[in-house]
C-alpha cells in the first residue's frame, strides 16, 4: 500500500520530504490539503475536518503514513525516509556534520518562510539577505569541489540543503551569483531521477513557498 505525505498546497517545510521520497522512488501519495482562501476563518478547515481521526500521534502537517508508522514533525519524517532508505551517516564524524547542516538547512527554511509572513517585508528582507548571504558564503566554503555535502555520497541533508537555498533564491534570485558551486549543486539535485521528473511536474510550483497571508510567496494552487 502506498505510503502518504500530507500538506498544504506550498514547499513550505515538507518539500524536501517530498524530493526525497521521488528520489527513493518510493510509491506514495502526496496529499494536498486544499486551502480556502476565499474565506480566511475556513483556511484550515480541510485538514482541522479531520486532523484527530487519523490516528496520529502528535497530530500536525505535514503528517507522513507509511502502514502502521504515523508520523508528524517534519525534520521526524525525513530522518525516518532516510533511514529506511539508508540515507544517513555511517560514521560519528559524519553524523555531526549530517546533523550540523541539517540545522543550517532547517534555518534557511524556516528564516526564509518567517520573513515571507511579515508585513514589513521589504524591511525585513533586506537583514534577512545579509544572513542569507554569509550562511551560503560558509555552505559554499564547506562544499568546496565535492559533489555534496558530505562527499560523493548524497545524504538526506543534501536534499534539505537543496530546499533552502532555492527557497532563498525565489526571495533573492541573484543570491547565488557569487557561489558557483552552490549552483552547480542545485542543478545535481534538480537533475536526479525522480527528483527531475517531479519539478517538471504540476504538483511542484518553484514559487508556492507558503500559504495565504504572507506578503510573499503565496501562489494560489490549482489541483
Ligand atoms: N515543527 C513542526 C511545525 C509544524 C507546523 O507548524 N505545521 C503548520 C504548517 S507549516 C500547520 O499548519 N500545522 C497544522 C496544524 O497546526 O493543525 C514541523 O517541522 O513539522
């Protein structure tokens, strides 16, 4: 039986759960719960109908059901993917760092989706590049040649890594113009099997970063 990812319609802090389950190629679907924007006192309600009868434990989105094992908490469900599908670390050295850039890669979108709901964006935007920019300027330094973070050998991480840089780079499109190899690894993700095939789809929209209210990042989906 497939597995399910639920969300809202946006990348938000699920699209990298989502990038990894195409990578792995597993057989899953991809809920969207749709969002009344016509009407802000209903936004939620499609999930809120039926958030505590399915039997999750902490219940939130995005939520992922594989069989038996329900699980919310985003960095929680893509730590699972990836053990399942041994996407992890084999070594404590490379476990702190796995974990070190996961931290980095969950600021970058979460700092990045934070910003796009203030109502004082341009304001705001202005300090949140100046951050942007040296936490890519430190990425780019710890990437050096290799072809990902942790060498040759794609981590989960890498995947979150991807999600936040782009996120960043719908804000700031040339935020990268500095950081060559940082552009080279975004295209290495986008140009994996799986992963590919999912951006060119209708399911992926570059621009959804968050839902309805934000000063930016809100793109109405059409299922
Ligand atoms: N730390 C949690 C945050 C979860 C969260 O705040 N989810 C928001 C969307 S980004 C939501 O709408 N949850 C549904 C709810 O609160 O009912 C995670 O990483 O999964």
């Amino acid at each position: 039986m497939p597995s399910t990812l639920a969300y809202w319609p946006a990348r938000g802090i699920s699209n990298q759960i989502s990038l990894l389950l195409h990578y792995v190629g597993e057989d899953f679907e991809n809920k969207v719960y749709m969002i009344n924007d016509e009407d802000p006192s209903k936004i939620r309600e499609n999930f809120m109908k039926v958030k505590y009868t399915l039997g999750l434990p902490l219940p939130n989105l995005p939520y992922y059901i594989d069989g038996d094992i329900k699980i919310t908490q985003s960095v929680a469900i893509e730590r699972y993917v990836a053990r399942k599908y041994s996407l992890v670390a084999s070594t404590e050295k490379d476990r702190i760092l796995q974990d070190n850039l996961l931290y980095v890669a969950v600021d970058l979108q979460t700092r990045c989706t934070q910003l796009c709901y203030r109502a004082d964006f341009d304001t705001a935007k202005v300090d949140h590049l100046k951050w942007v920019k040296e936490t890519l300027q430190q990425l780019s330094h710890l990437l050096g040649k290799e072809n990902f973070f942790l060498g040759d050998k794609i981590n989960f991480v890498d995947f979150h890594l991807y999600e936040g840089i782009s996120m960043n780079t719908v804000v700031y499109p040339s935020c990268l113009d500095d950081f060559h190899n940082l552009q080279s690894f975004l295209s290495r993700i986008e140009n994996l099997p799986g992963v590919k095939e999912y951006l060119a789809s209708p399911r992926f929209v570059k621009e959804a970063l968050v839902g309805p209210g934000a000063s930016f990042g809100y793109v109405p989906y059409k299922q």
